[in-house]
C-alpha cells in the first residue's frame, strides 16, 4: 500500500489570466523526511506568492531552497495542471440560470479539480493500492456551499474508484492557510513558475525580468528541467476539449527566448 499526499490550487482567478489549476503528488514517506520537515519554519517566516516576487533576495533564497528540495526527490513527485478560460464557462453558463445559477462556480471549482487529482492517482496497475489524502490552499471559493470542495472532490473521486475500477482511496480531504504545508508553497510556486513560462513574457517590468531571471538560473539545474518537462500539462479551450499538450514546447520556447540569461 502507497500513501500519497495530494496538494491542489490554483494561479489566476477572473480577469487575472491565462487560469492555471494545478497539483502535486508527493508519497507520505517521502514528505515526511526530515529536508521537507525542515522547510517547515522557513515557508512560516515569509509570505511567498510568485506573483509578487520582484528579486527580493530574501524571497529568492526561500524559493531557491523549497525547489532544490523538492528536486531531491523529483524522482517522486508528480505534477498535473490545466490551463482554462473562465469566460468561456462563465459565457456557457449563463444559459443554465434558470435551473442552477451557481454553475460556472460548480464547474471551475468542482469537475477541473476532479479531473487534476484524478489524473494523479489513476493507473497505477491492479497490484497497487493507493490511499491518498488531499490537501487544499485555503480560498473562499472553494468553500462556497454550492462547492464545498473538501468534502465533493474526495466524494467525486472516489466514485470514479469504483466506476472504472481503480486502485485508489481517498481517504482525508482538508484546507490548509498560506505557510502551513511545504507541499502547497511548492505547488503555488511551481504553478506561477509555469504561468510564466507559457505566458513567456517579455522584460516589461523589474518584476518580470526578476522571475525569468529565477527561473533560468534553476534551469542550470538539469534536475528542474527533467522535472518541468514530465508535468502532464491540459489546455480546455472553447471546443470544450480536454487537450494534453507537451510542455516541453513552451519550456524550449521559454529558454531560447531568454537564452542570455541562461549563459550569464
């Protein structure tokens, strides 16, 4: 029997675009090693949140050391994400009002984040059984009653089990704040990490410039490369289709364009 730990949230909400839906899988025993205890007082002294980063060297050093971590073990650790247009399903949705008002919201927070966790956990062969528990950043919208994500995702999940046969348990689902859980400030990072890749922006901003800096210099790392390039990335767009792309494209793309600084 397997134990894994399951880490869900997301990067980009209403009119702050692309939208990014994402999590980590990491087994119990390797979480629970002391490196990634010893994360535990460094995520708990500083807020982190990519989207602020501005080369900050504090910042930086805390971002350096909860990836190298994780890198110790990216042998491990698997991550799944999927880009989504709120407008589309906001657009959708307005012609279901009259039987559910609340859909767009059950639609966003209920059936992606099936679709991320199960891609996680499924296949895993008839000889292996997984019991997992999932663990959510803490976020009003997942709370909402017409959502209530802590108790539907595991419920939903566990259905899918027994509907197509899988090996799989959930057996715990909870929310946990900013700065509790190494397993959440990993996948917030990694997920604004990966906005900025695909986005591929260009030096706008000082901001900017400080987080393509970041992301090149962990590049150096071969480790980190193999790690960003095995993500299972899914683009749902206006043709309603769930698509896997190979993310290895836009991280190519993303490192030719700031070929300089991968050199410095």
């Amino acid at each position: 029997m397997v134990d894994l730990s399951i880490f869900f949230d997301e990067s980009g909400k209403k009119q702050d675009k692309p939208h990014l839906m994402g999590a980590l899988s990491i087994p119990n025993n390797i979480y629970s090693l002391p490196t990634l205890e010893e994360l535990k007082p460094v995520i708990s002294e500083k807020e982190i949140h990519w989207k602020n980063y501005d080369g900050d060297s504090k910042e930086r050093r805390i971002i350096t050391k909860i990836i190298k971590t994780i890198l110790d073990h990216h042998q491990f650790v698997k991550m799944n994400i999927i880009y989504y247009d709120q407008s589309i399903i906001e657009e959708k949705s307005k012609n279901f009002k009259d039987v559910d008002e609340n859909l767009c919201d059950s639609t966003i927070y209920m059936k992606l984040p099936e679709r991320i966790v199960y891609g996680l956990i499924r296949n895993y062969g008839r000889l292996s059984s997984i019991n997992a528990q999932i663990i959510i950043e803490e976020a009003t919208e997942y709370k909402k009653p017409n959502v209530n994500l802590k108790e539907q995702l595991p419920k939903q999940l566990n259905i899918q089990a027994i509907y197509r046969g899988e090996n799989f348990k959930i057996i715990h689902s909870r929310y946990a704040s900013k700065g509790t859980e190494v397993g959440l400030e990993s996948t917030d990072i990694l997920l604004g990490m990966v906005r900025t890749i695909v986005t591929n922006p260009s030096y706008t901003s000082r901001k900017k410039k400080a987080q393509i800096r970041l992301i090149m210099t962990l590049l150096k790392d071969e480790r980190f490369f193999s790690f960003l390039k095995q993500i299972k990335y899914y683009e749902w767009s206006s043709s309603h289709q769930l698509t896997e792309v190979s993310f290895i494209n836009y991280l190519q793309l993303f490192m030719s364009t700031n070929y300089s600084l991968y050199m410095e």
